[in-house]
C-alpha cells in the first residue's frame, strides 16, 4: 500500500537587526505569541531604523495612525488598575 507524503516546508526568517522572526511569513514574538508586522514596526522597527530592517511592513514606511508605542500601553496599563 502507497502512502503520500505531503512536504511539509518551514522557512524561517530572522531579522539581522533586532532578531524578529517570521515563520512561513507569520511574525512570531520570542514567547512564541503570533505577532503581526504592523504592531512589531510601530514597538521595535520604528525605534531602531535601521536599513537592515526585513519587516515588510516597516520598509513600506507607513504610519499606522496613532502610533502603538511602549508609552502608549504602559499609558493603558496604568490607566487600568487606577480604576
């Protein structure tokens, strides 16, 4: 009896400036979270401007409305629990 295989393909890409990872495309954050190109481009991209930058997103040079910054969620998380 036959078996078919089905080929399973896994092509990782690294950053070389910050060390961001996608895996077939997804970006994925070092917990292992699903991330997404425009969050990682406005957090991390967007603060080290670098030529080196492989976010697809952050080389198109957008601007994503109201930035997501670090301030911005540290803003909502003490917001938050001053309710």
């Amino acid at each position: 009896m036959d078996k078919e295989f089905t080929e399973l393909n896994l092509e990782r890409k690294e950053c070389p400036k910050c060390g961001a990872v996608w895996l077939n495309g997804q970006h994925i954050w070092n917990t292992g979270v699903i991330g997404d190109n425009k969050t990682l481009s406005n957090l991390v991209c967007g603060l080290v401007e670098s030529p080196e930058c492989i976010n697809p997103e952050h080389i198109k040079g957008h601007i994503y409305g109201e930035k997501d910054t670090w301030e911005k969620r540290s803003r909502f998380i003490d917001q938050s629990f001053t309710k």
